[in-house]
C-alpha cells in the first residue's frame, strides 16, 4: 500500500488563521504579517523541518515581538537626556494621557455648546500657569521649530540681529543661520567668537530690524576671555527681544546654576522665549513660545504656525507632564548618590563586577560641563555590544576599555532586568572565549 503523502496533514491556512492564539495576533499586528509567518511554518512542515502539528508554535514564533520597529532600551549611560535613543522618557502620567488620547477626544470641541474650542487649551492653560510672567503659550512641534516660527513671524524680509558667538550648530548637522536664512530674514552677525557687548547690538539696530535673537549656546562652552549681552541689556533696545533657551527649563533649578530659564528670561523683558518640551522638562517632543500675548497670537495667526501644530498626542503628554508627578528628567538629575551606590553594589555583587565613580551628564544639549556625580558597576568592554543586542536592550558606556553600566537613568524596578541582561551577556562571553 502506499503511504500517504505527510504533506496532507499540514494544517490549511484558513484553519490556522482561526485559531485564538494566531487570531488575537492579527489584532495587533494585522491579518498579512500573521499569514506570512503562517506560511513560512507551513513550508517549513511540508519540507519536513517540523511536525503539523507544531506549524502554530512556529507561526507564532516567528512574530514580531511589537508591532513597531522602534526598540525599547534601558538606559544605563548616565546621561540623562539622551538625544540618539530619545531625549526624555515619558513619566506613566503622560503615557497614560497618550493612551487615553488615542481616541476621538475634545481636542478642539467644546461639549457644552457642540462648537469649536480652542486647540489644547487645558495643556496651553497649564503651560501659562507654570510661566505666570507669559502672556500667551503656542505650542509646535519642536524647539527648531519654536525658533523658525518666531523668526519668520517677527523678521521675514528683514534682519535678525545675532551674536557670532551664538551661531551654533544643532544635531545631526544643522546650523542656526541656515535656519533663520530659511525664514527670508537676513542674518545680522555683531560682536566676535568670544565677546559682544551690547553696543555691538545697539550699532546694528535700525529700520530694517526685525528682531534681535539670543541663543543659549547649550552644547558647548567658551571660556577664558568672554563676555556677553544680557537678557536685560538686549531689552532696552527697543526692538523684538526672542530668547531660545534651548533646553526647556522653565523655572531656575539650583542644580543647573548656568542654564537659562524661561520664567527669568521673560522677567528681564524677552519679547518670546523659544524652547525644546523634550529635554529638561520632561516632556514629548514639542517647541514652546512663550511670550508677549499679542506677539504670541502674531505667532499663532501665522500662516506656518498650522504646518508646525502639534497632535493631540503631543498634547496630552505635554499636560500630563507639566500636570503631573515629577518627571523621569527630574528624578534622574536629582538622584540620591548613596541610593545609586548601594543599588550599584547590589548590582556589581550578583554578577561579579567593580564598583567605580563616574560623572553623569544632562545631555540633550543642556547644562554642558556639569557633572553629575555618581558610580556604576565595571565589565569586560565586550560586554557592551552583548548588552544593547539583548532583550531588553541595554545601553551602556565604554570608557577606556571598560563597560560601565550606570543605574542614574534606570528605574529602580528595572534593576533585576539588567542584572539578567548583564549576566547573559557575560555568560556569552564565556561562551566565546571557549
């Protein structure tokens, strides 16, 4: 008698579909990613890799572990804001207020009249509460373009005066006077690299002054022989006064002595203060205005302000950030370093390693030079590579030939996980030095 073909027994596809295990995965990934594995398992039984009986197990297997490609890190590098792996980490107030704005939401609805409202108003309400000295609050999409906004709407076609010792070059390459050239204003340099005093501003105020701008150099600092125009100073010049600030700070924080602050700069007469939400506050990404009310609704009216609004995403973190409990940012900068020693001990005793001091930093292009003293547990330098292809993926840093694995940024109930990460990747080590 012949033997029946083994390839018969594979489960149809429609069958395989309708399983609870495979079906609740089309939910979250969708029906094509869940039939392409589901095929792959098939062709996998059919050439006789695995039993019919396991194509579900393979199916599943083979699926994505989420349903972005985006990775979820533990950041173990002890810089706080860390541009490359995503600035500020949302605090579970905003996460949740992201969630809940997933939905249909009274994003612009009034539902006591059924008429328009105000785009965001709760979020803009608490914004002007934390920065009572503003007028008005606008939120956009970034600090960039906080910036482009304030430029454009106050010196299109005419000049914005700037310090050559703040013509700065942010991330990933993009230069401050390619941005304001962008705007139609045309850039107006006074003063030198290392001092410009306020006569040098004052020379070049005239008819065809748009703004004067200051910008915090936040990602490097000059020091020796310098000097520089105050908020205040550039105030009594009797022109638009826009302040980037850079960082996001609101208020001053003894912590960061050096780091301007939109509640100060607003007091010495700023016209607008420009700011990143995702930085020092703690926040998603977004750029703030704050500022002058009616140079504020000048900003808003503006035709460029509808291609830089923000979602209703952005938005609820934003609230849940300034409304909330206080922020990852601000509890990784303020961390007690007894408390980061002894979890650092704990660490350095399960897998073996040397504790050592180290110096955190703020990061994100904030409070450059200050350090944030700390400690962090010492590895094998191969044992960074190991850590970030991990899951979770840790992040630590290479310091002359060691892995430092800093516990600043890492929530303490995530301890455990990287102690697992840290003794697998060790214990791959072994493996390959066998």
């Amino acid at each position: 008698m012949s033997q029946a073909d083994p390839r018969r027994s594979v489960p149809r596809t429609d069958v395989l579909l309708a399983h609870p295990d495979l079906a609740s995965a089309s939910a979250r990934h969708g029906a094509g990613i869940v039939k392409a594995a589901v095929r792959a398992a098939q062709a996998r039984a059919r050439a006789g890799e695995i039993e019919p009986g396991d194509v579900v197990a393979a199916a599943r297997a083979a699926l994505p572990v989420r349903s972005t490609t985006l990775r979820p890190l533990i950041n173990a590098t002890g810089v706080v804001v860390h541009t490359n792996i995503g600035r500020a980490p949302l605090s579970d107030a905003a996460v949740a207020a992201v969630v809940a704005a997933a939905g249909y939401v009274d994003l612009e609805y009034d539902t006591l009249t059924g008429a328009r409202a105000r785009r965001g108003r709760g979020t803009l309400e608490l914004l002007h509460a934390a920065v009572p000295g503003a007028g008005d609050a606008l939120v956009v999409n970034n600090g960039a373009a906080a910036l482009v906004l304030a430029t454009t709407a106050l010196a299109a076609g005419w000049e914005v005066v700037l310090s050559r010792g703040e013509m700065i070059e942010i991330g990933d390459g993009f230069r401050l006077p390619d941005l304001i050239a962008s705007t139609g204003a045309r850039l107006r340099e006074v003063g030198t690299t290392n001092r410009t005093r306020l006569a040098d501003y004052a020379a070049a105020v005239g008819p065809d002054t748009g703004c004067v701008l200051k910008v915090h150099p936040s990602n490097f600092r000059v020091e020796g022989f310098t000097s520089a125009a105050s908020v205040r100073e550039l105030a009594s010049l009797g022109v638009p006064l826009v302040v980037d600030i850079g960082s996001g700070l609101l208020r001053h924080d003894p912590l960061l002595p050096d780091e301007p602050d939109a509640a100060t700069a607003l007091a010495d007469g700023a016209t607008v203060v420009t700011a990143s939400g995702d930085k020092l506050l703690g926040g998603p990404q977004a750029g703030l205005v704050l500022g002058e009310a009616d140079t504020v609704e000048r900003l808003r009216r503006h035709p460029l302000a509808r291609a830089l609004r923000v979602d209703k995403l952005t938005l609820a973190a934003l609230e849940a950030t300034l409304r909330g409990p206080v922020v990852p940012v601000a509890a990784y900068l303020h961390a007690n370093t007894d408390a980061l020693l002894a979890r650092s001990e704990r660490l350095a005793a399960a897998v073996s390693g040397d504790v050592v001091p180290v110096e955190g930093r703020v990061g994100g292009g904030g409070a450059p030079g200050v350090p944030l003293p700390g400690w962090a547990v010492s590895l094998p330098e191969a044992c960074a590579e190991r850590l970030r292809g991990g899951e979770p993926g840790v992040v630590a840093r290479v310091v002359r030939g060691r892995c430092l694995v800093d516990l600043r940024c890492v929530p303490p109930d995530r301890d455990g996980d990287v102690e697992r990460a840290v003794l697998a990747a060790l214990a791959d080590e072994i493996t390959d030095g066998a």
